[in-house]
C-alpha cells in the first residue's frame, strides 16, 4: 500500500485547482481520472466579474478574481505552459436605455472596478453595433484544454495519475481513512463535475423540501473561422464570441436543462448561428463544434464539504458556469476547512441541503 495525504477523483477544473493547491501547500496526493473530456475542455475559458446581461457583478468577484492570476501563472509556471492571459470583454448596447443603465452601474462600489464607465465607439466595420459598447476589465482568457491536458502530462511525469474510471467497489473506508486499489489517504475528494450524479456517496440529490439539487445543464460551442472579422477582444451580444488566433472564434453558449446526452447537437448549433448572425455583417465558416454538461446547482452556488456518514469523503463540485474563476479560491477554502477546520461559507457549505 502506497499512502497519500489526498486521493482526488476527477481532472476537470476543480480537479486541477485542488491538485495545485495541495502542490502549494506540500502535500501529497494521487489523482484518479478517465480523461474523458467534460465540461473544462468545452467550456468558452472567458473569466468575467461581471453579469453583462443584468449589468451587476458576479458573486463574490473581487474576492475570487484576487486569486485568479497569481493562481493560474503559478499553474502556469509549474507545467511550462501559458494558460491565461488579460483580456478586454466588450459589451454591444441595443438602445439609448442601456448606456444609462450601465453608467450607473458603472458608479457602484462594487462594480467600479470592472466597469469602463465611457461609452466606447465601435471601430471595426465587421460587427454590428447599433448603440455602442461597454467595456469590461479585469477580464481573464484561460485556455482550458491546453491546460487539462497540460496538467495531466505532468501528473503522468510525476507518477500522480492512475488513468482509469474510478470504480466505486474498489474504496474501502476503514475508521478515519480511505483506501483505494493499492493507495491509502486521510482524505478523498470527489471533484467530477456532472458525473457527481451517479456518485453513490453523494447524498444530497434532493433536497429536504423535495426539489433536485444537482440541475446540471448542457451547453454548446460553434468554432467558427472568419478571416474578415479581426476581433482580437471578447463580444458579447445574443451570445459571446472568444477569439482563439489564426481568424478562429468560439461563439456561445447553449444551455439545455433537458438534454444530458453527450455529443454535438443540430439544434444548438442552428441557435448559436442564428444569434452569432445578429453580431456580424461577415462571411464566415462553421469548423468545429462542442459540447459538455455544467454542474449546475438549483441556487447556483457551489457545493463543498463532506457528510456526518462518510467524514473522510469531501466533494468540491457545483461549479457551474464561473468554474474557472471560482475554482482556485473554492479549493482554497475547502482545503483550509480540512486541515484547520475553517468554517466554509455557509453558502457554499454541501450541508446547507441534507
């Protein structure tokens, strides 16, 4: 038997961010994960402050995004590969109403920050912009498949990663430990996205009053090339366009509540385009398209924790559409809350629905 401080279950972002803060922090682990790609790997990699469809700030910005660069370039660093970079987000305006709206809201102490208050003339003939546009800083462009996969490769170098679908059979939970084929741990920690749903410890699938706790939603992506349009910074309209270089863009997202099947569908591709359509005046040629399940939650915080059967077992899960923002400081937290007994945020807390 080998022992380790954590055993990790899942490589998605939340994966990554707990593996690196246990980096961080001197600990030793192991990971284990299928490298199937999830909802990371499709995700738009766009890290916003702000809720640019309501013009008021994402929960908890400030603090999350202290944490983001110094987190990531440390990531960065480690496995000799850029993941992130500045990057400006730009809102198109449809009316006279909603310039005012986002001056004022430009004012608030919470927003100023992020918020450009100057109403920004549009200068590229490819876009359609009829009433100007907003200007986002303290954007943050994460490349989220080249550091998956980036990550991995330095697991496997380092002999962290045992490949494989974790089976459930195979944990034994002796008194205040876990072991796992070959491997013992203080801790595990379940951090599979959407799979948490098929989890047989994960007990909070409905909620005390009846309703389901763990929404999940799908979302798709169209990869798009135009060499005429020349964005270099975020869009967003009826949907959000990412340039990713080359004249190739990320345009969505989807979501669908209904549909948890995987691959690529016709309908949201046919969705996305005729939004994209409202956005630019250009030719353009769609070339890829993808897809992947968020874990969504009913009130859309995360869920961090362990449950009073099985102490030994934590989850870091329900992450949403702000994973990639939230993850670093999230495994922060949780990571303090189980060597120091920090409390975590009552919000955030798994228990707040057993």
């Amino acid at each position: 038997m080998k022992h380790v401080d954590y055993i990790i279950v899942g490589l998605g972002i939340a994966g990554v961010c707990f593996a690196e803060t246990l980096l961080l922090q001197g600990k030793s682990f192991m990971v284990v994960e299928d490298g199937k790609e999830g909802a990371t790997i499709a995700s738009g990699g766009v890290l916003n402050p702000t809720v640019l469809k309501r013009f008021t700030a994402a929960w908890n910005a400030s603090q999350f995004f202290e944490k983001v660069f110094p987190f990531y370039n440390a990531i960065s660093k480690r496995i000799h590969f850029n993941v992130s970079s500045p990057i400006q987000i730009h809102r198109i305006f449809n009316s006279i109403e909603e310039q005012n709206n986002w001056v004022v809201a430009s004012d608030k102490k919470e927003l100023s920050p992020f918020l450009n208050a100057e109403i920004q003339k549009n200068k590229n003939t490819s876009i359609i912009v009829p009433f100007g546009l907003g200007s986002v800083n303290e954007g943050v462009l994460l490349n989220p498949s080249g550091l998956i996969k980036a990550y991995r490769a330095y697991l496997q170098e380092h002999d962290l990663l045992v490949s494989e679908t974790f089976q459930y059979h195979k944990l034994e939970l002796p008194e205040a430990s876990v072991s796992y084929k070959g491997y013992t741990a203080k801790q595990l920690v379940f951090c599979q996205g959407a799979k948490v749903r098929d989890n047989l410890y994960f007990k909070v699938s409905v909620s005390p009053e009846g309703s389901k706790v763990f929404v999940g939603n799908k979302g798709e992506y169209v990869i798009f090339k135009a060499p005429q349009l020349q964005l270099t910074d975020v869009l967003k309209g009826p949907v959000m366009i990412i340039p990713l270089g080359n004249d190739l863009y990320k345009v969505g997202a989807s979501y669908e509540r209904d549909d948890f099947s995987e691959g690529i569908t016709r309908d949201a591709r046919e969705e996305i385009i005729s939004k994209l359509k409202k956005m630019i005046s250009c030719n353009f040629e769609v070339v890829h398209q993808v897809s992947g399940i968020r874990p969504t939650v009913k009130d859309r915080k995360p869920l961090l924790g362990n449950f009073l059967e099985n102490p030994q077992l934590y989850f870091l899960n329900g992450l949403g559409t702000r994973g990639l923002s939230m993850a670093p400081l999230l495994s922060e937290w949780l990571f303090q809350h189980i060597e120091n007994n920090v409390a975590l945020p009552s919000e955030v807390n798994i228990k707040r629905f057993a």
